[in-house]
C-alpha cells in the first residue's frame, strides 16, 4: 500500500512533467502576430479594422497597418 507521501510525490512528478511539456510546446510555437506585415494581413487575420479612410488594422501588440490606396489621387473624394 502506497502510503500519502509517496502518491503526493508520484502526484508532484507527473504535474511538472505535464508543466515541462507545455512549456516547451508553448516555447516552440511560432506566434502569428510577427508573422504580419501589411494591412492585408492583419485583415485577414480578423484584427479590428478602424472605418476611416484610409482603414487602418491594429494589432494587440500596438503595431498599427494604414490601407494603401492605389489608383487615387489624394485629397480627392471618388467621383
């Protein structure tokens, strides 16, 4: 018989060990935020879009993405 001690260690042992895995799968992920450069990106990664003009895309770590209109003389409203 297994006396309160020893499971409470075999019960510490497996918690790191499930605590160590985690760690190292959490450290080996690569995070989707860096991997966004450009307003097209960070839209269609589903971040907030502001409604002005040009719209803007904001990242959770503060990185702001401004909508590059082509075609349009700035300053213009469209026809």
């Amino acid at each position: 018989m297994m006396t309160p001690n020893r499971i409470f260690f075999a019960l510490f042992l497996v918690a790191c060990a499930a605590f160590a895995v985690f760690i190292i799968i959490f450290k080996t992920q690569k995070s989707p935020m860096k991997e966004i450069n450009s307003f097209e990106e960070c839209a269609g990664a589903g971040y907030p879009v502001m409604e002005s003009y040009p719209r803007q895309c904001v990242l959770p770590d503060g990185r702001l993405f401004v909508e590059q209109i082509v075609g349009r003389e700035q300053g213009r409203m469209p026809k």
